[in-house]
C-alpha cells in the first residue's frame, strides 16, 4: 500500500512539475532567442539575421546596409561578399576594392613579365663555337628532372630568379639512368636530366 501511495504522490506532483519545467524551457530559450538576435547599429531593431559590417563590423541588418556582392577578379575572390553600413563605411569599401585591383592587376603583369622572361632566357651549349660568357660567372645546377625540357626549363628559371640573367652560358644537360623498382617488385632504370651551366 505505501508503495502505490508513494507512486501517486510522485505522479501528482510531475502534473505541477510539468508545467513550469515547460515555462522554464521556454523562457530559456526565450532568453537565448534574445541573446542571438542582435541590435542593427542604423535601426536599432533586434533582429537574429544581422551582418558584420564589412568595413568597420558593426551589426547591420540587410534592409539598412548596402549589399557588396563578392568581388572577384581572374577567378580570384579579393572580398567576400556581405553588407556595408550606408555612406562612409560603403565608400571605404568601394575604395578598398578599387585598390585591390590595382593590386592584383600589377602582380599579374609581374608574373606574366616573369614567366615571359624565363622563356625567353638563351642557353648556350657548352659546345658553341661562338662566342662565349667572357668573364667568369656564377655555376648553376639543377636539380634532377624526368624529362629533359623540364631541367632546361629549371636552368632557366634560376637565371632569372636567382641571378637576374636572362643567358646560361656553357651548358651542360647531363643524363643519367637511375635504380627504381615496379610496383611489381622488378628492378628497372629510369632516365633523369640536369642541367648545369654559367650566370
Ligand atoms: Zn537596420
Ligand atoms: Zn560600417
């Protein structure tokens, strides 16, 4: 008897409990609701979809900012798209974008006078009969390459990046056969080219 006694008590009282655990949930989530929402810096409404101002990342809501879409250029995104506050917060950034063009453009036409230079970069066989390096230069080595336009193609580079030479002079491409083993566990040799040279 007291058994059954004991399980009603405890039965009548979730029937009270019950409730105010719901209003508890509730009001904790109510509270965490307001928590996530946040005030816009222009309105002042509270809302739960706000934007970090891309400028100075102040809360902003969408109907107030300016909407900056992404900025990309050559298939490089420079910025992320997002909200500006409206007036100077939208022009700094309007500005910034402007700059970073520039920015990018200008590295680009380095890389490609670069790579263009390299191309461009004569190497003279060590075997030349004409005229050669008359002073004494810098010795370039390569490192090992499978294929043999690709150690040129290294020497190159080098002259341009290392040395700021636009000719290799008595070049050496030099090959050697190497130990490998197949996946199958046969040994075998395989080919490597380097080039060697003067800057
Ligand atoms: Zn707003
Ligand atoms: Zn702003």
């Amino acid at each position: 008897m007291r058994w059954v006694s004991r399980q009603t008590a405890t039965t009548k009282m979730e029937i009270y409990v019950l409730p105010l655990l719901i209003v508890g949930a509730l009001g904790a989530i109510g509270i965490a609701g307001y928590k996530l929402s946040r005030e816009c810096s222009c309105c002042k409404e509270r809302l739960k979809w706000t934007h970090n101002c891309l400028c100075c990342e102040q809360d902003i809501c969408s109907k107030c900012g300016t909407e900056m879409s992404v900025l990309v250029r050559d298939g490089t995104r420079l910025r992320v798209a997002g909200f500006t506050c409206p007036g100077v917060c939208t022009d700094k950034v309007k500005r910034r974008d402007r700059d970073s063009i520039e920015k990018h453009d200008a590295e680009q036409e380095r890389l490609r006078k670069r790579l263009d230079r390299i191309s461009k970069v004569r190497l003279v066989s060590v075997n030349f009969s004409g005229p050669q390096k008359p002073i004494t230069g810098v010795l370039i080595e390569t490192g090992w390459h499978t294929e043999k336009h690709i150690a040129e193609e290294a020497a190159r580079q080098m002259a341009v990046d290392g040395y700021d030479a636009d000719t290799v002079w008595y070049v050496k491409t030099i090959s050697e056969k190497f130990p490998g083993t197949s996946p199958k566990g046969r040994p075998y040799y395989y080919r490597q080219w380097k080039v060697t040279g003067e800057v």
